[in-house]
C-alpha cells in the first residue's frame, strides 16, 4: 500500500501517469460502490427531520415561487439559485416535505464523493482513494451539508468537478474538456456566489504559471494545454455563461450584497461585522471540538502536523491542484472581508474533501517516519503498512463517533416545540413567538401561533391573554442579545419549560411559561 507512489512523467507538474480510469479492476469498482451506496443510505436516514430556518426560508420565498418568478429573484443571499430551481423540481415530483426539498443536497453530497474519489486516485492510487471516500461517506460536517436543502454540496461538487476538468484541460488541450469546465463553473456560481472565490483561486494559479512561461521560465514544467486557447476558451465560456444566468436579477444582486455589507458595518450590526473577523471562522471551527476539554490542543496540533505532511507530500505529486486549495483559503477571507459579507465557516466547505486527502496522505506519510523508531531490542514492532491501517481504522471508528450525533436531534427542532405547545396549551391560552422563531411558525409550521418582536408587545399580549402565556424561542442566543427589551421581559415574567436540542450552532428551541397562576 504505502509503495502506490508513482513517478512523475518528466517534467511534469500536474501529476500525470496517475489517471483515475487507468486499471480500476472490478472489485475497486465495487468497493466504491458499497462506500456510495452506504453515503446514500446515511444521508437520506432522516432526511425527514425537522426544517431548520434558512431551509424554509428557502421554501417560503423561493421553491413555492412560479418558475419564472423564481429566476428573476435576488433579494436575499438565502437564494442559491440553481438549489432552488432544482429543490422546486424535487418537490414537483414528491410534495413538499423535508425529504423531498433535501434531496438534491442528497445526490450532489453522494456526487461530490465520487468526484473526490477520482482526484483521489490520480494522486494517491487504489487505497488511498478509496479511504478517502469512505471518510466523507461517513464525515459528520459532509452528512450535515448533504441534508441541509441549501447549496453547499451543489457548491462542493462543481467546483471538485471543474477542477478536475481545469487540470485534464492542462495535461491534455481539448475545446471539450475546457467547454465542460466552463458549464461546470457557471453552473458552480449559479449555486453559490462565493463559488467566485474559489474560481479566482483557479485564476491566480494560470496567471502565474502562464506568467512564467510567457517569460520563458519553467519551461520544463510547463504542460502542453498551459498557452493554447483552451483555457482562454473555458474561462470566457464561464463569465458568458454565468451573467447570462444572473441576468434577470444582477441588479438585485449587486443590491443585496450592498445591503449586506452595509448591515455589518453599520454600528447596530455589531453582530454581524464581528463575524467579518477572519479569525472568527477560525473560533468556530475550535469550537466544534471543544467538547474535548484538555486534549483540544494536543488534537489540534497532531491533526496540523498530519495535515501539513499530507500538503507537503500531495504538493510533490501535484503542485497545481495543492496551489489550488491552499491559495484558496486566504484568498477568499481576504475578498470576503473586502466586500463585507460575513464569514461563515460554511464558505470553506469546497475545501473538505481536499482536506481529507491531505490527512489520509498525512497518515502515510507518518507511518514511514514512525516505523523505524517503533523498535524493541533492535527488532521493528510495528512496520509502516501495519501503522498505516491502524490509523485508517482509528479515523473511521472517529469519524462514526463523531457522526452519531447528527441523527440525535433535527437542526433546529420546531417540530418538537410546536407539537409540546400544542399538547400542553389550554384554550385561553397565548402562545407567541420571538424573532426568527415567529418567521418559522408564522410562515410555515403553526399559522396560529403570534408573532412578537419587541419586548412591549410580548408585555401586551401577556396582560391581554385570559390563560397562560407561552413564549417559543430560536437561536436563543442571538435573539436574547440582540432584544434586550424582550430579554427583560422574559426574565421578569417568564420561566423555562422545555428545551429543544438542535445540531445547529445556537440551534436550541426554547419554550417558555408565564410565573403567575392562570388569570380569572
């Protein structure tokens, strides 16, 4: 396993020799098979869970549009374009369910696996690929992305796809190969605009490598498509493309990233401009482990020191598609920062699956330089393979633990909250609800519920309800923070009663009683 290193073909950047179709036999085939079909099976077992906000927002203002309604609306960034048509499509053929909305999340997920698996194999051969693919397959973030009915595994899979077009196009000039990368790229940025980002990232890497060939550098390195027009050809393809696409609402959308930018800075967007901190991504990504207490440092710096391995190794075999990845995740807090639009950590999810080659390489890399110091009375213990699977294994058993969770609780549970109002109200009762929760309950799942957003009209409904009064909360963090009126309101006149798990960040659903006895 740990011999899969091929040489480069002389002179070669890209990594060539190491196609993805060359020698894949049977039962690779359909060991892939098995890992996609498990990616399948994971991603739709409760695809039916509870829609979380922006998911019916998305459904709210876009899916339940008319077709040609929908192409000419831009007024928020919630409207991934192209997921929204396709979402639309998906509840045509089976109603409007979680399921039925998430599906399209589903496949491009699925999709996005197999992508991976072939840039994977071009770089790392049989096994490795293949163990790459398993770990997405059962990654917690990729599972959670491919049931969320929003763009981002669309996103992930266009942009893997156009990058294995950009790197065949190079290795191999062709109007066919660079006309797939073009529709792939108007079709990644009619998902997602940050899908920009990424692309420009594509842009800098050509520049420069076609920058030091036009000044007759590097010449042994340089590939037979790198000055032909192919490139040219699939770029101008791309732009033509995508502002015909964005035609109808490009007005609107300049608009609305305006607004957004606006938002943030504004002194009232205090919220909002602190997450235009790059360092703030950063916070959130330590976040997600810090349920590991003391050992976060010491994950941390081994899951660096395997990473950079991983890098440096892949980076040998392929600079430009390491180039690549690695440019662009400055790049793009940079640009992000520049035009004001937060930054979400869900911005980088393009990134995940080269993340996860650079530590299954990682891995490999580890194994070779552990194993001659792993010895016992001038004996090896353990070789390098041997180190190697261990590490595959443990990953896999870490990578299912982690994923458990996932299917705990929905990502926002207003299902659960809506039902124990329900049960538990009497009639006299009021139930209102807060803020973000009100657009969820008001728009889509309990009509009947009020909608309150100060702290005044919380106080007015609970003197005018003849019952109890009952109060329902989403994102209880924010809201609280951003409503201090009702915050005071609720803290007076309020006291908990049940609390709503999510996997959302901040994704509680909180329920809450009025202190005193039922009113005459």
């Amino acid at each position: 396993m740990l011999q899969r290193n091929q040489k480069r073909g002389a002179g070669s950047i890209m990594g060539r020799g190491m196609n993805e179709g060359v020698n894949v036999g049977k039962r690779e085939w359909g060991a892939l098979a098995l890992v996609l079909a498990l990616a399948l099976a994971l991603r739709l077992f409760k695809a039916d869970a509870s829609l979380w906000y922006d998911e019916i927002f998305t459904v709210v203002n876009y899916v339940r549009l008319p077709t040609s309604q929908l192409i000419g609306v831009f007024d928020s960034l919630n409207n991934h374009m192209l997921y929204s048509l396709l979402a639309q499509a998906s509840v045509g053929l089976f109603g409007e369910n979680p399921a039925a909305l998430r599906l399209p999340a589903i496949l491009f997920g699925v999709g996005s696996i197999f992508v991976q698996w072939r840039i994977a194999r071009r770089m790392m051969g049989a096994p490795g690929a293949l163990v790459v693919a398993l770990l997405l397959a059962l990654s917690y973030h990729h599972v959670w992305f491919s049931q969320n009915a929003r763009g981002y595994t669309g996103l992930l899979f266009f942009c893997s796809a156009a990058t294995l077009a950009f790197i065949k196009g190079l290795e191999k000039p062709g109007w066919r190969i660079w006309a797939s990368y073009g529709l792939l790229v108007a079709a990644a940025m009619y998902t997602h605009m940050s899908a920009g980002f990424f692309f420009v990232a594509h842009g800098v890497v050509y520049a420069w490598m076609a920058g030091r060939a036009l000044l007759g550098r590097g010449a042994q390195y340089r590939e037979p498509g790198l000055l032909s027009w192919g490139p040219i050809f699939g770029i101008t393809l791309s732009i033509i493309i995508t502002l015909a696409l964005y035609a109808p609402v490009i007005q609107q959308a300049l608009s609305t990233i305006n607004e957004v930018s606006k938002a943030s800075a504004a002194p009232s967007g205090a919220a909002l401009a602190e997450w235009r901190n790059p360092l703030r991504a950063v916070q959130e990504i330590g976040r997600s482990i810090s349920s590991a207490g003391p050992l976060v440092p010491v994950i941390v710096l081994g899951a660096l020191l395997v990473l950079a391995a991983g890098v440096i190794d892949l980076y040998r075999r392929s600079p430009v598609l390491v180039t690549i990845y690695v440019v662009h995740v400055p790049l793009a807090m940079l640009l992000l920062y520049i035009v004001g639009v937060r930054i979400w950590p869900r911005y980088f999810f393009v990134d995940i699956g080269f993340i996860f080659m650079a530590i299954v390489e990682g891995v490999y890399v580890w194994s070779r330089i552990l194993a001659p110091w792993l010895r016992w009375q001038g004996k090896s213990m353990f070789d390098a393979p041997w180190i190697a699977r261990f590490g595959m294994v443990m990953m896999v058993l870490v990578s299912i633990a982690l994923l458990i969770p996932n299917y705990l609780h929905p990502k926002q549970d207003f299902t659960g909250a809506r039902d124990f109002l329900r049960s538990y109200a009497k009639p006299g009762d009021s139930i209102a609800a807060i803020g973000l929760a009100g657009y969820a309950y008001g728009h889509y799942y309990a009509p009947e519920f009020t909608v309150v957003e100060t702290g005044a009209e919380l106080e007015r409904l609970r003197r005018a309800t003849k019952g109890r009064s009952w109060v329902v909360i989403a994102f209880p963090n924010q809201t609280l923070n951003a409503r201090p009126d009702v915050k005071a309101e609720l803290v007076a006149h309020y006291t908990d009663m049940d609390t709503f798990k999510g996997t959302l960040g901040d994704g509680e659903v909180w329920t809450l009683i009025d202190k005193g006895a039922a009113k005459p």
